[in-house]
C-alpha cells in the first residue's frame, strides 16, 4: 500500500525532527501529577529537574515558528532501541551517557541549528573557562564551542547560538526576564498534554509541525517517546487545534489514514481541542526482522530460457525461510497469482525456485519478489529478456548492415524496431536529432535465425534493436559499424608537426579520409598525394600549436578513427631527501616558464618550474618543491594542460 500525501508528510517531519532534535530532548512540566508506575520506577511527576531546565528558556528566544522540549536522557539509555541519543549541538564534547535531562529550543524549519540547549547530569567541559558575573551577580563559566557559547553554571550546560540570548537565558533562569512557558500559552499546554513521555517536543508555527498535515487550523503539535520497558516505546503524535468543532473530524481522518502503521496497538484519542494518536513499537520484533533475511537474489538461467517451456524457473539465491503467505511476486508490475508462482511450498529460502508462465515473457521484463513485513518491507528485483542476441554483419562499400536473431526465445515482431541513431553519444540525444526507424519483422514472430536488411548505413550512427518503443532505453541489441582502418598520431613538440598514420588491410579511396585540426580540414591531405591510401600512408601537419585538437576521420559522417590533444610528453619521477624534487626523465625539452608544478598532499602547492630553471625544463634536470612530503604532483603547461605525472605511491 502506498503512503497518502498525508501520511508522508507525517513521516518525513518525524523523521527530521526526531533525529535532529527530538532525538536529543523530551520533557514537560512538573505539576504534581500522580506517580507513574513502570517497570522503569521512574515518574514525570518526580522530575522536577525538568521544570528547573525550562527556567532558563527565555520568551525572547523564541521566533515565529519554533520546536520546544526535552529529553530524560536515563530513560531512553533504558531502551533497547536501535541508535543512541545524541546532544544536537556540533563542537560539544559531552559524554551523552553521563547526561540526565536536557532541554532545548530551535527556530525554524526541521535542519536548522540549535538555539538554546541546557543539559544536566555530570556535565563539565575541557579546559578552563572565562569567569564571567551574570544576571543578579551569579557567576559562572564562560566557553566558546563551535559558533556557540555556553555557560557552566550549578551543574548544568547552557549552550546559546549567541552571547545576547546566553545572557538573556541566565536572565529568565534569574527571574529577571519572561520565560517561554509562562508566554507562550500553547506551549504550554502542549508540553503538559503528553503525559509521562520520556522524550517530547512541541512545534509551533502556521507552516512548521504536523499542522500542514490535517483540515484544521492548529495552534500547536508535537511528538514524544516514552519507554514502558526496553523492548516496548509508546510514540505519541500531538495535535493542538485552534477550534475544538473540528476534533472529531481531524480523529476520523488520522484513523483512516492509518498513521504510522509500523507499529502495534494504534489509537487515537481526543481529549477537548487536543488529538493524540499513540502506537506502540515493540522493539524485541524489530530486531527479529533485521535479522531476518528475507528472500531474494533472484536469478533465471538464460541459456536454458525456451519460449515453448511451459514456465520460466526463477532461482532464489538468499533468505532465511519465510512463509508464503508474506511474500509478493510482480510480473511486468502485475501481482502475480500465488498458488501459480509458489505452486505447494510453503515457505521459500536460499535455494528454492519460484515460477511464472513461460507465456508471459517479453524483454525487459522486471520480476520482483517483496517480502511485507510488520516493521516494513524488501524487495529483490531481476530482468528476464534483459537483452537478446543478434548477429550484424556490415558491409562498407555498400553501407548494408545484415541481421540475424540468434535468440532462443520466440518474440512478437510487430514490437521489434531497428532504429538508426546519429552520432555517438546516441543515448543523450535530443527530440530534434535525426534518427531512422525501421519495422523489418511487422506481423512476425521472429525466432532464431530471421535475418533483416538496413540499407544506407554508415560508420559513426548506431543502430539500436528496440522492444515495445524506439527511445534508447527500449534497446535490447547495438551496433555500431566502425569506419576501416585504424590511424594514429604522432605530436613533434620540437618542430610543432603532428604525423597521422593509416593502418589498413586493404588499399581505400583516399578521399574517405581527412585530418582534422580544431574541426576544420587540415591543409595537406592525403588525397593531395593520389587517389588511394594503402597502408602505413602517412602525411605531416605543419605549425599545430599546443593545445590543438587532431582527428582523423573517415566518410561524410566524420566517423573518428583518432584524436588527440597537442601537448609535449614528459616522464617525471621524484627524488626523496631533505625536501622533495621533481625530476625530468625523459621526454621533451620545454621551457620552464610555461610550466607549474601542482603538489598535492594535505593541500594543494603550486611550483612556477620558471622560479627555479632558466631556459628549458629537459631530461636530467630536477625541481625543488619545497615540501618533505607528498601524494603527486601534476605538471601543466599554461596552467591548461597536463604533460606529466609522478605518484610517491609508485615508489
């Protein structure tokens, strides 16, 4: 079942929040409320601790949206729960298992810092801090951490986004200033309606929370966690609504949504303008099915695949053994029939084979295997048919390009298509780019050994044997005719010539082939010297700059048989002592002023070789660079092109 846009809404903001705040606070006010009585032997009423945190949180703090609470950090280490809690504060080194409550607020969407965050326990902070006199002359430590300062003062942490707001929380903590609890009324209530939860958090704000998930207006929401014991969490959702008329709809809607189905024991409750929906997560089950490794691998033997079998055998090659009933199998998308693809087993594990009718096959066909589960759900995807083989055979001086299947699987040819794509990033084309598509197997049912013909098919365009559509990613065979013959080419950086050579197995027209500089025709070709190439034909370019793109290309579509970027050739090596140099083996004279060392360890140094050589960098002549130790260095030219490079991981 896929989540409603409701439901994921819900997720994704407890999700965020949970980890990037809640997931370091939960509290609520001390108001004399009877004893709760848990196999924990702790209360919320007993924690006056909390009331003495939210002291210090000053209404000033507080923004136009904003989350608030705390966290009893001993009772969630009581918990068995995957994870452990963390201080959402960067730069504070506190060991979170010597803390006992904290309290904190954040301004604005989920994934914005902390503003204000007061830990309690056995807190301290290394090193010594600055004594400083704060409100009604109580002094205490100064620190800064990061882009916070905070203060130790009577056992406690308070940590501040800013000097300003630390002053103003020791001022409320003083009652020399308006605290957020007695400001803020639905705050306040929403801190008091959760109960005895170990871990809570109210948000507020017209567009932040979970009031952008119901019809209603809400004045606040929230979401707390409480450990009934180390296997069982109750998670609570709040909702706080502005007009109590609308209670039961806003009830009616989350219980039909299901909200947060990964859990047991789901309730929703109204109590006046207040809805909380409660689940409880039995922590025992969610180990069980991470452990349990449900099946998948899936695996079909291509070689034995026969369209005229009456079923396709699908392997499963991991898994511990699961029942059927909790498994899912999609052919094509579809939910396939059970007692078809599991026949009379009764589990299935590493080892077994699932099965779907042969009659169902076609290329690119996705078959999944889910396994539901209380805690969610996996997945195991394969492809059957993912390609099928053909034979091509292209003839140059025709531009004819034979095909044969040589698949032994039968398939519908009126979904078969041959298309002829432009160029040779062919996948990335756009609308606009030529293509040519053919149907050479209409009203067939091509199997092994039918053979078709393109015509008009040149070396540089591939050509792309689609199924069921003719986009690229519909392709389950390619061919791309190379022009004949190889060439290479040879840089001079001495004289500036570059030699391009043919290597052919028989003589061509030399008209087919040009050299190219910077995508123009060269001024000497090889048609200027007669009318056919054989091989090991060569011809010299004359004046290429550095940096100059060569090609040598075949036919009226350019198709490439060699390019390369004009830059000199140097071997280097480096020499290890005192400090590190860069050594010139072999290769071209250069000159040094057109050339940079970039040195790369920790950080990046350049090394100008003109600072350190005059005239030519040439084989035998080393550079200092200044540094004991390094990972490689790079030598460019202009600062644009690479002509060398040594790794002190080849030594």
């Amino acid at each position: 079942m896929q989540d409603s846009p409701r439901r994921q809404v819900l997720r994704s903001i407890g999700t965020a929040l949970s980890i990037a705040t809640l997931g370091s606070v939960s509290a609520a006010a001390s108001d004399g409320r009877p004893v709760r009585s848990t196999v924990l032997d702790r209360t919320w009423a007993d924690a006056a601790e909390f009331g003495e945190l939210f002291d210090y949180v000053p209404a000033s703090a507080a923004e136009d949206e904003f989350v608030f609470g705390g966290i009893d950090y001993a009772a969630m280490r009581e918990s068995n729960r995957q994870g452990s809690t963390s201080v959402p504060v960067t730069g504070l080194d506190v060991d979170t298992d010597a803390l006992s409550k904290g309290a904190v607020l954040q301004n604005g969407q989920s994934g914005a810092s902390v503003d204000l965050l007061v830990l309690t326990g056995d807190v301290s902070l290394d090193g010594e801090g600055e004594v400083v006199e704060g409100p009604s002359g109580t002094e205490y430590e100064r620190y800064e951490r990061g882009e916070n300062v905070v203060a130790a003062v009577d056992d406690r942490l308070v940590v501040a986004a800013s000097t300003d707001l630390l002053t103003d929380a020791l001022a409320a903590k003083a009652g020399d200033t308006e605290r957020l609890l007695d400001a803020n009324e639905a705050v306040s209530e929403g801190i008091e309606a959760f109960g005895d939860a170990d871990t809570r958090a109210v948000m507020v704000g017209d567009e932040f929370g979970y009031g952008q998930s119901v019809d209603a207006e809400v004045r606040y929401s929230g979401y707390a966690t409480t450990v009934r014991d180390p296997d069982t969490l109750e998670r609570t959702l709040l909702f706080g609504l502005a007009d109590e008329s609308d209670t039961e709809q806003v009830a009616e809607t989350l219980r039909a949504d299901g909200l947060y189905g990964d859990g047991e024991n789901t309730t929703v409750e109204t109590d006046g303008a207040v809805v909380t929906v409660t689940t409880v997560i039995d922590l025992a089950a969610r180990r069980r099915a991470r452990e349990h490794d449900s099946p998948g691998g899936l695996r079909v033997d291509r070689e034995n695949l026969r369209s005229n079998d009456e079923y396709v055998t699908v392997e499963v090659t991991d898994g511990d053994p699961t029942p059927v009933d909790e498994l899912t199998l999609e052919v094509g998308g579809e939910t396939y029939d059970r007692s078809v693809w599991a026949g009379d087993q009764e589990t299935i594990a590493e080892g077994d084979t699932i099965r779907f009718r042969a009659a169902d096959v076609e290329p690119n066909l996705e078959v999944t295997i889910t396994h539901e589960r209380e805690y969610g759900t996996r997945s195991s995807t394969t492809y059957v048919l993912g390609s099928l083989e053909f034979d091509f055979d292209y003839a140059f001086d025709s531009r004819t390009l034979d095909l044969e299947y040589r698949d032994t699987f039968a398939v519908d040819g009126d979904e078969l298509s041959v298309v002829v794509f432009e160029g040779r990033q062919w996948w990335r084309r756009d609308d606009d780019d030529e293509t040519r598509t053919e149907t050479p197997w209409a009203d067939e049912t091509v199997t092994e050994g039918d053979a078709a013909s393109l015509d008009e098919v040149d070396p540089g365009e591939t050509v792309v044997v689609t199924y069921g559509g003719t986009e690229p990613q519909d392709g389950i065979a390619y061919f791309r005719p190379e022009p004949p013959g190889q060439a290479s080419l040879e840089y001079d950086f001495a004289e500036r010539t570059v030699t391009a050579t043919l290597s052919l197995d028989e003589p061509r027209p030399a008209t087919e082939y040009e050299v190219r500089v910077d995508d123009e025709p060269a001024d000497t070709q090889w048609a200027d010297a007669g009318d056919t190439v054989a091989d090991g034909d060569s011809l010299t370019v004359e004046d290429v700059p550095v940096g100059t793109s060569v090609a040598v290309v075949w036919g009226e579509h350019d198709a490439r048989l060699a390019v390369e970027r004009t830059v000199p050739t140097i071997e280097l090596d480096l020499a290890f002592g005192d400090e590190v140099s860069l050594e010139h083996v072999e290769g071209d004279a250069v000159p040094a002023s057109k050339l940079t060392a970039h040195v790369w360890n920790d950080d990046r140094t350049l090394v100008d070789v003109g600072d350190e050589i005059d005239g030519e960098f040439a084989p035998g002549d080393s550079v200092p660079l200044g540094v004991e130790t390094l990972e490689h260095v790079s030598l460019l030219y202009d600062d644009e092109y690479y002509v060398g490079y040594a790794s002190a991981r080849d030594r």
